[in-house]
C-alpha cells in the first residue's frame, strides 16, 4: 500500500510537470532556447541582496512584457537584486513572469530560507551560491517546477581475481514543485526515482567499495550496491522570519538527514562520473533513508539543523517503501563564506545501521569543503575536498576525498576523484570484519555532449580507475588492479 502511494504521488508531480511543459509556448517572459551556463563570475560582494543574474533559465534583461489580456504581477526584481550576476543564470534568456501568488523574490529564493536557490542541494546540504542547477525550471500558476534527468548507460570493467564486468544503467529522475504559503512561507515537494534496482541485487562491480548487503546474508564487497527505486519523496516547510532569518522542517520517507556534504550524484565536482566511491558509506551513504524528520534554522548565510531518522540502511528489496522509524540523530553546521564556497561539519549516531550487525551502533563525523567558480563563458570549476569517520565496537575508520570536475565549454567536461579509506570490510569473513586496511583509488574521465534538442543532450564519457592496495591483500587482488567505465548518457536540462 505505501509502495502505491508513492507512485501515485510521484506520478501526480510527473503529470505536473508535463502539463507544465506542454504550456510553456504560452507562458509570457519565457524562452525555450539551449540552457547556456553564467558568463561571468559572482559579484565581489555576494550578500548585498539576492543576486539573481545565475540561474538556469533566467537572462539579464528585465522580464519579457505580459500581454494585456493575462495581467500579472510585475516580474521587476525588488530594490538590492541583481539579475545579471546571480551564479546559475542563463544570460541568453528573459526571466518567466511571476505567477499569480508568487513574487519575483520568493520565486528566486531557495526552499528553505532567504537565500538564492542554487545554494539547495540534495535533502537539505548546501552547496555554493555559485552552481548551477541542472533543472527545468517551468512556472505552473503559483508552483514554479523543476525537472531533471540523467540516464547512464554503463559498461564496467575492474581486473584482477576479484575484478569482472557488467553492462548497467545508472541515473536519477527528479521532480521538485515549489510554492508561496502565504506572505513568509514556502512549501517544497521533492520526488527521485533511480533505474538502479533493474541492475540486479547485486550492483556493479567496483573494487574496494564495500557496504549493503545483496541477499540479507552475507556482506557486499567490491561491488556497489543499487540505490533504491525511491531515492527521495520528501516535503519541506519554511517560515521566513526576515531578509536574513528562517526556519524550515523537512520530512522525507525515503530523505537524508543532516549529514556530511551533498550526496555524491549531486556534486558538481564528480556528477559527471557514473562511478559512486568507495567513500560512500563514510561521507554520504545517509542520503537514502526510510524516516527523516530535520528541523533547522538559517541565518543569513550559516545553517544549523538536527534530524531524527532511521539509522538502518535500506535492505536488500530495493522496489519497496520501508517502515519509518526515528531512532538516530544527526546534526549539522553549515557555512557559505561567499557566493563561491560552501563549507559543512557533521555528527550521527546511528543505532544498528547494518543489517548483518543488528546490535552495532556507530558514531559518524565528517566534514568538508565545496568551491566553485564560473569558467569562461559557459563553463564552470567546482572542487570538493571533504573528510569522514565512523566508529563503531571501538574501532574508528577515517575516509579522505577530494574531487574536481570542469566545464571548459558547453561540449566537454573533465572530472576526477582521488580517495583514500580505511577498511576493515574487505577480507570479511561469515559476517566477521578482518583486519584494518588502507586503500586508495584515483579515477579520471571525461565526457562530450551533443544538443538534441532545446533540453535533451547525449553524451559519450570514459573513465581510467587505478586502485592502491597494501602488500597485505597483494595476494587477494593480484597487486594494485585497474579498473575502466564507458558510458553513454542522455540528459534532461
């Protein structure tokens, strides 16, 4: 029964969407050309007011004129917003008209408070004001829309006696529905799906990684393992107290509370890679879970915010919607110093995360740092650097990453990633963890883009893995292994 709902209610904001995008020949101030990425930096000074001149789907002239016979409130920025530097914006395109019921301001400011709405990234992390959302942004009456998808089809190779291959397709589907409550409030509606589970139960091979479990019995090991079929169904409130105060609630089933940096799919310095990494169950692994509830509050450009939530992992039935259950906390400061960095740290204590482990509690720390600045004029530099730890019956394992990707032009982009762990997980035996082992990986690839369509682009990428192991498992894995993606991409934007 709840599997059911969430796909009605899924579908329900699917059909908005499309309704919203057979519309849009009709909507004043909008223009159906390519997205093209900021042509110039943020501003020196970021705070001075919303600045609105960067996202997707906006340009630097004034809104486009509405015709007499549809009148609407007018789309003229208030006093302090500057719609030609606002990170994210398309400077080729004229902003969509307000709708009935929200203003020019509210329609631009994040979900969760007074802020410009490219600092939202996944559940409710923070990135730099200076990213730019991937989305279609589409105005529906006094809901402005957001569609997004990435497809991947992936062949993976890893070598070695541990190594094989597979073929798979790997991406995400998002829809987000956002409204005006009212003069101070915002309701925020979020639905993710991921084509993951029709890989099979066991994933994709991916040496080094470790974590779910496949079949409920024994561990997964040099494999990743799928994502569920509902990533997000989420909800949010927030309360606008002044231009630089707010409250929010969020409630997700499935969501991710308040932990670590932005999930790994949602980083622009690695969401071009259709490889997860082996950091995941350190920093990220959080990002699927059955119950969150997260109050926070924002002022001006901090944010702090505590969840309750579910600290089990989803099972190995990713088709279905598990039962809720709050027993574990997180909590998380965040900080955005300027338009171009975005900096977070974070504590859990999660109560049985693992399955195989039902009486092994675990204390998570991380913390981490997100830069990102325009390139040119239609590409981007983002960076992450960010670190975890997690203990549990004693024993602390420490992750370490950093990744960068960039966008010289519209056509190609070049990412990588560098990791080092700590593992305990690799030589398992009967459920049983084995001694502690330092690993690393290094992965570099790139992709080229081609426009299809005013929204729709296909891409082909590769990426080169070089994996790093002790003399203590030169034996198990023939020395240091390699491993190598191809992959094809359609993409909505």
């Amino acid at each position: 029964m709840k599997s059911l709902l969430a796909v009605v209610a899924f579908a329900a904001l699917g059909a908005a969407g499309q309704a919203a995008a057979q519309a849009m020949p009709d909507m004043p101030g909008m223009n159906h050309s390519h997205h093209k990425a900021a042509a110039k930096p943020a501003p020196a000074d970021p705070h001075s007011g919303h600045d609105m001149g960067n996202m997707p789907g906006m340009g630097h002239a004034k809104p486009a004129a509405t015709p007499a016979a549809t009148p609407a409130p007018s789309a003229e920025p208030p006093a302090g917003h500057d719609m030609a530097s606002m990170p994210g914006m398309d400077h080729a395109q004229a902003a969509p008209a307000a709708a009935p019921g929200m203003d020019m301001e509210t329609m631009m400011r994040g979900g969760l408070g007074p802020y410009q709405m490219t600092r939202e990234a996944s559940g409710t992390a923070w990135q730099p004001d200076a990213s730019q959302h991937q989305g279609l942004h589409i105005m529906r009456g006094p809901w402005m829309v957001m569609v997004h998808a990435t497809l991947n089809g992936v062949y993976d190779w890893q070598s070695g006696p541990r190594g094989s291959d597979k073929g798979f397709v790997s991406g995400m589907v998002m829809v987000m529905a956002k409204r005006q409550i009212g003069e101070a409030g915002t309701l925020q509606l979020k639905a993710m799906l991921s084509p993951d589970p029709f890989m099979g139960p066991k994933g994709y091979p991916l040496l080094l990684a470790t974590g779910e479990t496949a079949d409920g019995k024994t561990p997964l090991v040099d494999r990743q393992h799928p994502h569920d079929l509902f990533m997000e169904l989420s909800a949010s409130y927030a309360h606008k107290l002044s231009d630089k105060d707010s409250v929010f609630i969020y409630a997700g089933l499935p969501g991710e509370p308040a932990f670590g940096p932005p999930a790994f799919m949602h980083r622009m310095s690695i969401m071009d890679s259709p490889e997860a990494p082996i950091s995941h169950h350190w920093l990220d692994s959080t990002h699927i879970t059955f119950g969150v509830l997260t109050a926070g509050y924002v002022h001006d450009d901090w944010k702090l915010e505590v969840s309750r939530y579910k600290g089990r992992e989803p099972d190995q039935h990713r088709y279905d919607i598990e039962r809720p259950k709050l027993d574990s906390t997180a909590a998380r400061v965040s900080w955005n110093p300027t338009a171009n960095w975005s900096l977070q740290a974070s504590y859990a204590d999660e109560k049985s995360p693992e399955q195989l482990e039902p009486d092994a509690n675990q204390k998570k720390w991380s913390a981490s740092a997100i830069y990102t600045v325009p390139v040119g004029d239609q590409g981007w530099w983002s960076t992450t650097a960010a670190w975890g730890r997690r203990e549990s019956g004693g024993i602390g394992l420490e992750a370490w990453v950093l990744e960068s990707a960039v966008k010289p032009n519209a056509d190609w982009t070049i990412f990588g990633r560098a990791e080092r762990v700590e593992n305990n997980e690799l030589t398992s035996i009967g459920g049983h963890h084995g001694p502690v082992y330092g690993v690393g990986k290094v992965s570099l690839g790139a992709i080229r883009d081609w426009p299809i369509s005013d929204h729709w682009s296909v891409g082909l990428g590769a990426l080169y893995a070089f994996d790093f192991v002790p003399s203590g498992l030169d034996a198990a894995y023939g020395g240091d292994p390699h491993g190598a993606m191809v992959f094809g991409r359609l993409k909505l934007h």
